[in-house]
C-alpha cells in the first residue's frame, strides 16, 4: 500500500495527534506483542478461528499477512481521515466475501458483527495492554481513552457494541469466554510466528520471547484454558522485554507513520517520542 502519511498538511485522523493512541503504535515492540496476543484471542472463538485460518494467508505466508495487517493499524491510527476511511471500506468489501461453516458445523460470515466486535475488542485489547505492560504504564484513565478512541473506527469496520473502556472489554471478555476454546490451531500459529522472519534478521532471536510475552498477555483463566499456561515469558525475560519495548519508544525512523503523521499536522518528526513531550 502506497500511503502517504506526510499529506496534504493539516488533514485529520480518525484520532489526533494529542491521542494515546498515536504514542502506542509508533511502538513497534509493542505493536508485534499485542498483534500476536489479538491473533490468539481471536483463534480461541471457533468462527473467527475458521474464518482467520480458511481464508487468509497466515498458514503460508504469515509475513506478508502481518505486514498487511501492520499497515492498516498504521492507516486507521495516522493517515488522512478519507483514506482510512476508504480502505476499511475496501476491508468490509472483502470481509462481505467470506463465509463457510466450521468444523463444528457452526455457520459464520466475516461480516457478523458479533464477529466483528469480538476481532475489534482483540485488537485493542492486545495493543493497549502490550504498550502498558511492555513499554511505558498507562494509568486508567489513559487506557479508557485508548478504548474510547478506537470507537469510532471499530464502527467503520462494523463493529459497532466494540468495546470502548476497560470495563465494557471486561464485560465482552465474560460473556464471550463460554465460546473459547482450545484448539490445535493455536499451537500451529504459535509454531509459525515464532519461525517467520517477521523481524531482521539481526533481531530475529528476540521474536520468540515476544511471543513468549504475547501469550503472557492473555487473561491467566484463558492462557489455562487454552493450554499455554507454560508458554509465557520467565521471571528474567519480563524485565528485557520492557527494555526493548521501552528502547523502541525512543527510536526515532523519520520514515514511519507515526513521524510523517506528525510532519503532517505541524509537528517535528521527533514529537511523539520526545521524554519531554507525550510520553
């Protein structure tokens, strides 16, 4: 996707520059542990299960995948208004196309929009909860506005019960944790994230202790419930994954979206990630 973050100067997200959310995706630590963590709290609902694993390309070609879907969080959070706008319309044209019956015999479409409010409350669970256990704590009151400001998004996408506090995704979490299950499925997405040369390959011995740290993520009762109560980080790994994620705060790539957002709506490249400024 061509996207051009640093144009035309002025033009408005569907959040602002002054927003939590634009200091959690600049984070890319942050950004790979809470996208594993949505992947692995969606694969627990068994339609969102057969939907993700019979009709995208994580089974063969897991990179391409994650940097598609990498890009779009990118374009939800800081491109143009019009153009996230005008490619979650192309995404809710896709998602009309997908539907099929799970193993089970359960009927499901990608376009249900229990569905959708399920995917939406994983996908900010996931990077909500990763920046504020991984790179910098978010008191309550700055995690309820990260929910609160995907709202308006989620109901682009279709979502539109998503959750948009802590204590709605609470009370979302309850009432869907009947529905998950394990499944063999996760541990095949596990196996295949660990493996995927989704980092450089100077970084790429660090990528299974993120998604050690992803599935530490996971609500206790559930990592249970799902097998992975021992997949999770040791005592020794907490604290160097906070290190990285916290290092990866303050690395400034001028290239990147969150920096060009930043150029668009008068700010210096380097705002978001000044000690001084948001953070």
């Amino acid at each position: 996707m061509e996207i051009d973050f640093a144009h035309p100067r002025g033009a408005v997200a569907l959040t602002g520059p002054d927003s939590v959310s634009w200091r959690i995706f600049k984070n890319p630590v942050g950004l790979f542990i809470g996208g594993v963590t949505a992947v692995l709290l969606e694969l627990a609902e068994p339609r969102v299960r057969a939907g993700v694993w019979d009709h995208t390309s994580f089974r063969t070609d897991p990179v391409t995948r994650l940097r598609r879907t990498g890009m779009a969080a990118m374009v939800t959070v800081y491109a143009p208004r019009e153009t996230a706008e005008a490619m979650i319309a192309g995404v809710n044209r896709r998602h009309a196309r997908v539907t099929g019956v799970t193993d089970c015999g359960q009927p499901y479409a990608a376009d249900d929009t229990d569905l959708l409010d399920w995917v939406q409350a994983t996908a900010s669970f996931g990077f909500i909860h990763a920046y504020h256990a991984y790179v910098r704590a978010l008191t309550s009151p700055e995690r309820d506005q990260a929910w609160s400001e995907a709202a308006p998004a989620a109901r682009l996408y279709g979502a539109h019960n998503a959750p948009s506090s802590e204590a709605e995704w609470r009370a979302v979490l309850a009432g869907m944790s009947p529905r998950l299950e394990a499944s063999p499925v996760i541990r095949e997405f596990l196996q295949i994230i660990r493996n995927a040369p989704a980092f450089p390959s100077v970084a790429r011995a660090i990528q299974p202790m993120l998604v050690r740290a992803a599935v530490d993520l996971v609500p206790e009762d559930l990592r249970m419930k799902l097998g992975l109560q021992h997949d999770g980080l040791s005592a020794w790994e907490r604290p160097v994954v906070r290190g990285m994620g916290r290092a990866a705060d303050s690395l400034v790539l001028e290239s990147m979206p969150a920096a060009r957002a930043s150029v668009r709506m008068g700010r210096p490249p380097d705002w978001l990630y000044r000690a001084a400024g948001p953070n």
